[in-house]
C-alpha cells in the first residue's frame, strides 16, 4: 500500500492537532504520525479524509474511530513496552497497530466476523504482529489472561465483571462507558482482588458494546 509525502504531510497536521487537543504523550503522538491511517479504511476514494480528526463508518455498522479519541484512549493507558493488552473491539484494526506500535503485546477480539477476516489478515500485512480472535469480547480472554492493561473501544452500559477479573492487580482498564449517545471515559485501576479506583475522563460518542457473535453481513 502506498504512503505517499501527501500522507505523511497529512499525518503531521493531524499530530499537531491532537496535541492542541491536549495529547501530550510523545510517545502516542509519534505513533499517530508513523502508522498510515488511510490502510483502514475500507472504501475506495475517501483516503483523504483519513487525516481529518473525525470517526467515519467502516463495515458492519462500526466505525474507526476519531484520532484524538484514539490518542485519549492510548494515553490514559499508558503503556509500557512489553504490556500485555487486552482490545475489546478490533473494529479497522488502526487502535491496534497503535497499541502494537507503542510496544505492547495485544490479543484483540472482534465480535463481527467480516471485521475479523479483514483486520486479521490486513496487520500482520502491514508488519502488526498481534494475536486476533472472534469471539464475545463481554467474556474476554480467560485462558490468556491475566492482563497488563485492557481497552474497550465500544460502549458498554457498565464495565463487565469478567473482564475486570482478568485485569492484572496493578492494572488498568479503559473504556467509554454508558448507554446514552454519550459515554464516560472511565479508568480502573485494580489495587487488589477486591479494591478498584475508579477515575472518570470527561465523555464521548462511542457504537454500543453488544453481546455474542454478530451476523456475517
């Protein structure tokens, strides 16, 4: 796929952007800027609105996300190299190689099986190496877990019990959470089996978290 000195020119305006925004990560900022945006999206003739700081539909009814949500969501995560992050939502796979490009080990799961068909051959294409599964992400990952870090990318009404059990004490788990057109950033933290600190991070507009398998469309 191409990448050509218009995207990369594209890429720096968008960084410069989410940094007025109040992204201050160098590191997220500088994945932002490396990673080509416009390899996922799924149709032909809008490549140049990949650099536009907006979310656009992709397949299925979902849609990438907005860059600086992306950015918000990968900051407050702060990750580490070496993380072992759970992805509730591959959706394009962009949030993912972003997580890949900051170093962590990412197991993501994608509810829709044309999405998941998709993005499990596009990363490792593109040199994301990262561990893709179709499945229920309400139930998580049990046999691969514990987690480092785990991120939600779409909105459930609470934070699912199973997956804060699969949270690493000392964790951290990111998700949008509410069942209103907009949701809560929320950040837990997991101190003890039993003991979470909770911190909420103003709101956004996420597509619902649903349960099971979605229909092959």
């Amino acid at each position: 796929m191409e990448d050509t000195f218009k995207h990369k020119g594209l890429r720096k305006k968008l960084v410069e952007e989410i940094r007025k925004k109040g992204i201050t990560d160098e590191a997220v900022l500088k994945a932002i800027d490396t990673i080509p945006r416009h390899w996922f999206f799924m149709s032909k003739g809008i490549e140049d609105y990949a650099y536009v700081d907006k979310a656009f539909p992709i397949k299925a009814g979902q849609t990438i996300s907005q860059p600086y949500t992306v950015a918000f969501q990968s900051q407050l995560l702060n990750v580490k190299k070496g993380d072992k992050i759970l992805e509730i939502g591959t959706g394009s796979g962009y949030q993912s190689a972003v997580l890949v490009e900051l170093g962590a080990k990412v197991y993501t799961i994608e509810r829709q099986k044309d999405l998941f068909v998709h993005t499990s051959r596009l990363l490792p294409s593109l040199g994301f190496h990262l561990h893709t599964f179709l499945g229920d992400g309400f139930k998580g990952l049990p046999n691969y877990g514990p987690f480092d870090k785990i991120i939600i990318t779409a909105a459930p009404p609470e934070i699912p019990q199973t997956l804060l059990g699969q949270l690493k004490i000392g964790g951290k788990l990111i998700a949008p959470v509410g069942d209103n057109d907009l949701q809560v950033m929320r950040e837990v933290v997991r101190k003890s089996e039993t003991e979470f600190e909770i911190e909420d991070h103003g709101t956004f507009s996420f597509v619902p978290m649903l349960k099971g398998l979605g229909e092959n469309k």
